[in-house]
C-alpha cells in the first residue's frame, strides 16, 4: 500500500497545482484533516478544503508546489519535502520556502495533512528524529 500512498500525495498535489478541487478531494477521506501547524490553522472536510483553496487563489494566484521527494513511512504516513512559491496578489512580492508535508492514510485514502516549514519537525512527526 506504500507505493501507493506516494502515488496519491503526487496526484493530490498535482491537482492542487491545478487548481482540481474534485480530483484533490478524491485522493481524501470525506472528513480530511489539513493542518498548518505553525499557524495554527485547520482546514476540515470537504468544506475546509475548499476554503484551503480559494484562500492560496486569494494570497497568491500563482502559488505552486514543487515535489523535490515523496517517501513513504510505513503503511500509513507519506512524507514530502517540497518547495512552495507564489507572487503576492497585493504586494506582487515573490515567496518561495522549503517545507515537508505529513500524510496519513486511512484505507488508501488521505486522512490528514500536517504542513510544516521547519522540516526537521516534520521528521519528529514521523519517528525519524527526536
């Protein structure tokens, strides 16, 4: 189920890049969990993943993610090291940060999505450091 547990966080971060609410939300469980950490802010559901996406669309029309690694741990976590960059829509300023984003799986399906820019905390989450 590993491999194919990396092959969905590919295709939901593709269809996030392309702004495929649908094909995003098919990769997920219908109550998903998208949690910014740092932040402190949570997208839940079908509803909060909508939000997720008119709130990017609205920061920055050209935000992208760009997969540098997809691993899978073990049956039921993916781990993906990314950069995301966009244009502020307001400011017309150009971001770009490295990240790592979490995965859980339930049954083949994306449970939760913990964002994280501090990659190290990343790899806390799953076990891989201390």
């Amino acid at each position: 189920m590993s491999q194919e547990n990396v092959e969905t966080v590919r295709q939901a971060i593709s269809a996030i890049n392309v702004r495929d609410i649908d094909a995003y939300l098919a990769c997920c469980t219908e109550n998903v969990e998208l949690l910014l950490p740092m932040v402190g802010s949570e997208y839940l559901g079908a509803g909060g993943i909508r939000r997720f996406f008119t709130d990017i669309e609205d920061i920055g029309p050209d935000f992208r993610i760009e997969v540098q690694r997809v691993l899978a741990i073990g049956d039921s976590n993916v781990l993906a090291l990314l950069r995301v960059g966009s244009t502020g829509r307001a400011s017309g300023i150009v971001t770009g940060a490295e990240s790592a984003n979490v995965y859980d799986f339930i049954d083949g399906k994306i449970s939760r999505i913990r964002i994280f820019l501090d990659r190290d905390e990343a790899l806390k989450a799953v076990g891989l450091a201390e």
